[in-house]
C-alpha cells in the first residue's frame, strides 16, 4: 500500500531527493503503523513531537498501534519552540 509522508521544519532534512516540496510517497506493507514508518524511514525519534494522520493528532501511545490504510497522509513534526 502506498501513503503520502510529510515532513516539517528540520525534519526536512530526512527527505529523499525525489520528494515535492515537504512530502513523498512510501510503499508500507499492509498493517504497518506510524512507528514502524518513522522506523523505516530512519527518523530519529527523538526529534518527533507532534504525529498527525489525515490531521489527527496521534498521542506517543497510540503511535504503535495506529495502523495505517492506503492513501493516508502521515505529518510529522519536530517540537517548536520560540517567543
């Protein structure tokens, strides 16, 4: 199945040449879920704060077991700060 990652702000820099702008398509096998796309992409999970999908906000809890469905829109986000 195939859903649409977006990465924010210094995540970016996790992003492969091929990507439009902020966001990039990624094959998942059936019944993955968020973490195991922030594993399989590499990303460090430590600069992950906020995790949406379709715009949902996803709390570090449910991340192992939210699973994903073809088409998705998974965002994530590092934490902000500033004043």
């Amino acid at each position: 199945m195939q859903i649409t990652l977006k990465l924010f702000a210094s995540l970016s820099h996790y992003l492969p040449k091929h990507a439009n702008r902020n966001e990039f398509q990624v094959e998942l096998a059936e019944g993955s879920t968020t973490s195991q796309v922030i594993e399989q992409q590499q990303l460090p999970i430590k600069s992950i704060h906020l995790v949406l999908l379709n715009g949902h906000f996803i709390t570090p809890e449910k991340r192992d077991i939210t699973v994903l469905k073809e088409n998705d829109a998974l965002a994530l986000c590092p934490p902000v700060a500033g004043g």
